[in-house]
C-alpha cells in the first residue's frame, strides 16, 4: 500500500502554494493525506472547499474526541470557538455569533474607520522618520491591529504589547506548557478588565455586552466572548499586513498602478486576502470533523472522519479563479475568496479586517515610494510552530 502524502507540504518559497498541494488539486478534489495527529481528508478545490465549509455535518468539535491528538493551542482555539463539545457546539456557537455579529455590523465598523485611518498615518509618520532599515511588521503590521482591538474591547493602548505577545504564546504549537500559561494570563487579564468595566462602563464591545439585557450575561460568558475577540481579531490581519507588503513587493506594476489610483486598494486587499499564504500554508487550512457521513464526489467521508478544508489552494483554483496564481487589481467579476471562510462559521470579523487592511494599502506606498526589502526574501521566516503562522520580522528599506 502506497504511504499517504504528509502535510504539511514543503513549499520551496516562503509565499505561495506548496507544489505538492497543486498537484493533488489537479488530480482531483480530495485525497486521503496523513497530519500530525491522525489520517484526513484534504479538499483542494474552490467548489468543494466552499460547498463543505457551508454543510452543517462538518464541526469543530471531534464525534470521537478520544481518537484525537491536540495540541494545547489547538484545543484553546477550539474552546474559544465553542467547538470543545460535540453535543453543545451548534447551540453555543450559534448563541456566540448572535452576540457578537451585531457588535461587528458592517455600520459600526465605518464608524471606526477614521480613527483606524488616523492610527495608520500616525505609525508611516513614525517609520518616514526613521532611519532605514526598519521592521515593517514592529512598525506597522504588529501594532496596528493590536490598536484596533484596544479601541474595540476598550483596553488600554499601553497594555497592548503584553497582550500581543500572551496571543502568540497561546497559539504556539511547540510548548504546550507555555501555551497555557499564556492563554491563563488572557484569560485573567480580560476577566479583571470586565469586572472593572462593571462598575466604570465605557463606549466598547464588552460594555455593550455587560449591558446586553440588563445584566444577563455572567462575567465568565463576556470573557469567554472577549478572549475570542481579543485573540482572533488581529492576529490574522497582522499576518496579511506582511503577506500583502510582500506580495505587492513581488508585483511592482501592480504596485505602481496602486500607489498611482489608492482608490483600487479594496481591489488589492481582496487580492492579498485570496493569495496570502505563507510558508507551508499553516494559515490556510481550515480543520473539521465530520458529524454523519458526507460523499464528496466519489468519495465518502465517514462519521468522526478528519477533514482539512485547503482555502489558500482553493483560491488559487483556476476552475474558479483563471490564472489564479496572478496578481491582478483588474480581475473581471471574481469569485468571493474563501480567506474568511463561508457559511456557518463566516469570519464575524471581516469588515473590520478589510477596513484595517485598506487604510494599510491605499497608503502605504503612495507614502514610502521606495519601500524594498531590505533583506533577500528567502531570508525572511515564516513561524511555522504557530497557528496562525506568520513572521516576527519583515525588514524594509526606503
């Protein structure tokens, strides 16, 4: 019996699809591949991809949670999303997004645009005086979401460095150890701040949600609910600030074209969004189980079955995205990329995301012109023992 292909793939770029991933997606949409921890079905392919991340048979949480092999940041990502308990996961986190997604309306989030706009100039200010070379992702790409979540959870701007780095340690796959200390410190650190909150209320999200129907909501449920905010909301945009620096580095035409009309900047983020994979793509896969049997194709998925829902390779698919590897500001009509997911766990948080994400690239280069590495590319690391992946470093020169 032939052995199982292994993910993660390597990928010989630190950008892109692992070739090895494009060659399964051409032999077909699904393919048995072995993972750390168990055998999975891996999807390829835009169609399937999306079509599954809508079927409510697929979950979080494992039918067979004895069979699986965790990490503790795994299991903390999963908890956060209520997806810990096979039995409760649809109630809780149906429950989990009629609180939240009327706190992430898309008029909510304009109302914050400028003060995100202001935040973005104020940081290419600090780097256009300073003196090259400097790191892009300490200079802007770091501290800029972090800033967007103080403002959004009403947490004090001068904490969000100690709470940037307790979301690293708590989505770090390699010390389960350290990952739980640092996941305890999130959790005490926004069970205090609610409290405080109690009793001086301000004009932020756990506020409103210590109000929500007079009190109903215990501190441990705002929490819970803050500590997802607090930790899935500006990790993954940190990511894509790097990833769609580089990816613009790798295409100045289109940068050109960019930095000329700012006015196709939600173009390029939609382009960034769908072509932002790192490394071996640990920020583009997408982990469920199924909860009765699905057929894909030919294929059946059987009940308890693992299935890893490959999106950056699905928004690489040809079928669904011609010359899908291209960076191109002028596609005609495209698809809705999957960077957010689809269906029942749609990412709340995605017009924010896009918002930051704008304010970004309609400036970025129209400000420093000259921005270039100022390191080979290849040196650049991507953090392959985190969740969420990422870099620590990007160094650029103007």
């Amino acid at each position: 019996m032939d052995e199982l292909p292994r993910l993660p793939f390597d990928n010989p770029s630190v950008l892109g699809i692992a070739p090895e991933m494009l060659a399964l997606q051409r032999e077909g949409p699904i393919t048995r591949v072995q993972t750390a921890g168990e055998d999975a079905w891996l999807v390829t392919r835009y169609d399937e991809v999306r079509t599954l991340l809508a079927d409510r048979r697929l979950g979080l949480s494992n039918p067979h949670p004895e069979q699986s092999a965790k990490s503790a940041a795994r299991r903390f990502m999963v908890a956060l999303m209520f997806g810990d308990d096979h039995d409760t996961e649809a109630a809780r986190h149906a429950r989990m997004r009629t609180l939240l997604v009327p706190r992430f309306s898309t008029r909510r989030m304009r109302l914050m645009k400028t003060r995100i706009e202001q935040h973005v100039d104020e940081l290419l200010d600090q780097m256009a005086a300073g003196t090259p070379p400097i790191d892009l992702h300490r200079a802007l790409s770091f501290p800029l979401p972090t800033m967007v979540i103080c403002d959004l959870l009403g947490v004090p701007l001068a904490d969000r460095e100690r709470f940037g780095q307790w979301a690293r340690g708590t989505f770090d796959q390699s010390d389960n150890q350290h990952s739980a200390n640092t996941f305890q410190q999130v959790v005490d650190y926004i069970t205090e701040l609610v409290a405080r909150k109690r009793i001086e209320p301000g004009d932020d999200l756990l506020s409103e949600l210590i109000a929500h129907k007079d009190g109903a909501l215990s501190d441990a449920e705002i929490a819970h609910l803050g500590n997802a905010v607090l930790l899935f909301g500006y990790e993954t945009t940190i990511v894509r600030i790097d990833l769609g620096t580089l990816l613009l580095l790798r295409n100045p035409a289109q940068r050109a074209l960019l930095a000329e009309k700012p006015e196709l900047a939600p173009a390029a983020v939609e382009e960034i969004l769908r072509l932002g994979v790192g490394g071996k793509g640990s920020n583009a896969i997408i982990p469920r189980y199924a909860h009765s049997d699905i057929t894909v194709g030919e294929t059946k998925i059987r009940t308890g079955d693992a299935v890893m829902l490959a999106i950056g390779a699905a928004n690489y698919d040809g079928r669904a995205f011609p010359d899908g590897d291209l960076f191109d500001l002028a596609r005609h009509k495209p698809k809705s990329h999957l960077a957010f997911g689809h269906g029942v766990r749609h990412c709340i948080g995605r017009t924010l995301a896009r918002i930051e994400l704008t304010a970004v690239f309609e400036r970025l280069f129209r400000r420093l012109p000259d921005l270039r590495l100022a390191v080979p590319e290849e040196s650049l690391r991507w953090q392959e023992h985190r969740i969420t992946g990422g870099f620590d470093e990007i160094p650029v020169t103007f």
